[in-house]
C-alpha cells in the first residue's frame, strides 16, 4: 500500500493543508487580549491548575519553569499513574496480513543520546483493518485498544491477549479521530461522512442517535473528564461542544480560519484547547465559549495536533515543520521544541508517557519515516527510535498504568510494544 492509496481513500486530514491566510487578519480581541482579559485568563488558568480531584491525580505530575531560559525546563514527576495493578501481559499476534505495504524512506538526522536511555521492543502486530490506520487509543482502564482506519471501521482489541473482540461497522466513511469516555465503556468515532457516533464497546453497537451538524470531515474529538461532554473538531473550521445525553450541539466556537486539526480538554474540563492549519493555537472557556487565549510562534507552521499535559499546565502541539513544541499556555510562550521526526505531509499525533519508575516524563509521536520517536520532555535528548511500521505512523498512544506503547500506520497494522523486560511492571 503506499500513499496515494490513504490519499484517495480518505479526507485531506493526512495530507498537508494549503494556507492561503495570514494571521493578522484575525480580530484582534482574539489575538491579543486586553489587560483585564489577560489577567482575568492567567487567574483561570492559576486556579485550573490548583485543582486536582482526587480521581484524576494518577494522571499528574509537576513541571517547574527555569527562569534562566525559556527553553529550559525541570520537572519532578511524582506519582504520575496511580492505584494501577499488575496485570499479566501476554500478547500474541493475531489475524492475517492484508498484502503488501508502502515503504518509507529511512534517512534520519542523527540527534544526541539522552542519558536516560529507556527500551521498548515490539510486542505484537495485529493485523486487520484493509485500509491504513488512521489512530489508536488505549481505554482509560488500560484493558482495551481502539484502532481506526480509512476502511471505515474501528476495530477493538483486547491488550492483554492482542485478540480482535470487535469490528465496529457504521460509518460511510474512512474514520479519522477515536476518543474514549472515562469510565471507557463508550468510544465515540469522527469520519468523512460528517458525523459523529457512540458505540458500546461491551455489545460493539452504535447508539441509535448519531451526533450531526458539521459542514465537513470530523477530524478530532475529546470527552471531558466527566464524559458528559464530548468537544469535535472539523475541516469545516468549527469546533463543536456537545452534549453527550442529547447528541445536541451546546455551543459552536468560531474557532478557525482554516480546517480544524486538534481539540483536547484540560483535566478538570474547564478549559478546551484548538488547533488549525492556520497556525493557531486557541484556549476556550468550556462555559462561555470565550477564547481566552491564542498561542503562535513566529513561523506559523500550521498545527495538526495538540494534547494537554496531565496537570493541566501545558499544550503540546505537532506542527507541519518537523517540530513538536510544548507551551505555557498561561504565559503564552514556547518552552520546548522537540526535533529528529519527519512530518511536513500528514497529520500526526502523539502524547505524554513516564519512565524510570514513573520519576521522568517522555513525549512520543509517530513520523512520516516510519518510526516512533522518544523524547525527554525536560532535556529534549533522544530516548528511543521505534522501528517497525513499513508507512507513516499516523497514531501513537501510552499505557494509563503500564509500559506499553501502541501505534497505528498507513501500513494498515496496529503495533503494540512493551518494556524490554521479562515482567512487566506498574510505572508508578
């Protein structure tokens, strides 16, 4: 399979998209906020990140600035995933191969070993889906992963066993975006065919009400921390919130002037962050819909991804430069560039991972070469190069309580990794 076969089988969400806007024709009270505005802003954000309910501190750890450079960051992880247990994993390849795949090419710039070397080794390749795997998401109690494809189905696997439990058919359309409810008994699903649906992951079936009102492809969805609210991001440029009982829209936030690539909720689901290619990066107010704050660096690359930090204090954003930056959205400034992958086509993801016991934090993302990349979030040194995907590694996700890593590529397989060890161990 190579590209042209994801390409005319799906949305323009994996191919770069063409900016013909500049940033200073935005409005500027979304630009730049006024005194009272910021202040009112950097308070929200103060009191956001000092509250940490009790059932979301295994998900925390803390970052503190250095005020000797922007660029420099020291963190001490503590505590990051909790009440985790020990589970066996077991895991064995499952289901034929679907034919050939695309290969990719291999040149790399070298980059600088970290000191804090970590190893990963390939687990299980599970192999299903006829089209290329568009993302993976491991469920919030570790048992189940999601994977989605241009194929137009979602397929959930077992993570114990790698056993394929269920094939969720309904879409008319390749699916682009996966995001699982927080008791990860739902899974809602974002495709082409401009809708948004909820599937029950113990029966594999769809509710009854689709989720309708985009203009265009569903390109990113998020569940709030109570699951009562799911946020969607679209080609059509709207981020809608909606209400889950319901399946009606809350509130549209005019959010962008060029397709929309990311939506995230931060942990207590105050606020929602937004990404487009237009090179914006925007914080809402989940009750007002106000944007609060518009975060850009100086390139403008346009940005196709962006996760909050576990606490609350940070966006980590991919952009179309090669680049993976990690901001103070409070402050509005880039603490951190990740380089050493290679995106500049498609847009892909990644997340926030922990080692050495749960005491250091790492930032993952797939590449257009075909691997997986580690970083160090706080000296930004090469942990780990991936290497197993024959396509663009679209979709990249971590383990809530164990050193597991899966991933999903163009090559139409869903790999999963574990730590090079005999027994796998809690990372908290």
């Amino acid at each position: 399979m190579d590209d042209s076969d994801v390409d005319s089988s799906r949305s323009p969400k994996r191919r770069r998209i063409t900016r013909d806007v500049d940033i200073r024709d935005s409005s500027p009270d979304e630009l730049a906020a006024s005194s009272d505005r910021e202040a009112q802003f950097v308070k929200h954000a103060n009191n956001n990140i000092r509250r940490q309910p009790t059932e979301q501190r295994r998900l925390s750890y803390d970052f503190s600035v250095s005020e000797e450079s922007p660029d420099e960051l020291d963190h001490t992880v503590h505590a990051f995933y909790r009440n985790s247990a020990p589970r066996s994993r077991s895991i064995a390849s499952t289901t034929p191969s679907h034919g050939a795949s695309s290969s990719v090419s291999r040149a790399r710039t070298p980059l600088k070993q970290s000191e804090g070397y970590i190893k990963y080794k390939q687990r299980a390749v599970l192999r299903g889906h006829r089209r290329g795997v568009a993302a993976v998401k491991f469920s919030p109690d570790g048992r189940f992963i999601a994977s989605c494809s241009a194929d137009a189905t979602i397929r959930i696997w077992e993570t114990s066993s790698g056993r394929n439990l269920h094939v969720l058919e309904g879409h008319l359309a390749g699916i682009s975006t996966i995001a699982w409810s927080p008791d990860s008994k739902t899974l809602a699903s974002g495709s082409d065919d401009k809708s948004i649906r909820l599937w029950d992951v113990s029966t594999g079936r769809s509710y009854p009400q689709p989720f309708l009102g985009h203009q265009n492809y569903i390109y990113s969805l998020a569940f709030s921390p109570k699951g009562n609210m799911l946020v969607s991001g679209s080609y059509d440029e709207a981020v809608f919130l909606w209400d889950v009982r319901t399946a009606r829209i809350m509130r549209s936030l005019p959010a962008h002037s060029d397709p929309v690539g990311g939506v995230d909720f931060v942990r207590d689901g105050t606020l929602i962050v937004s990404c487009a290619g237009d090179g914006l990066i925007r914080l809402w107010d989940t009750g007002t819909g106000q944007c609060l704050r518009t975060l850009v660096h100086e390139d403008n690359p346009p940005v196709t991804s962006v996760r909050f930090s576990p606490n609350g204090k940070f966006v980590l954003a991919w952009t179309l430069d090669s680049s993976i930056r990690l901001w103070n959205y409070v402050e509005g400034r880039c603490l951190k560039t990740y380089q050493g992958h290679k995106n500049e086509k498609y847009s892909i993801a990644g997340t926030f991972g922990v080692y050495d016991g749960g005491e250091q934090a790492f930032a993952i993302s797939g590449s257009e070469q075909g691997d997986i990349v580690i970083w160090d979030v706080s000296s930004k040194g090469l942990l780990q190069r991936l290497e197993g995907h024959e396509g663009v590694v679209l979709g990249v996700d971590t383990h809530p309580n164990h050193d597991l890593i899966v991933s999903g590529s163009t090559d139409r397989t869903v790999i999963l990794w574990d730590r090079d060890t005999e027994t796998l161990e809690p990372n908290n």
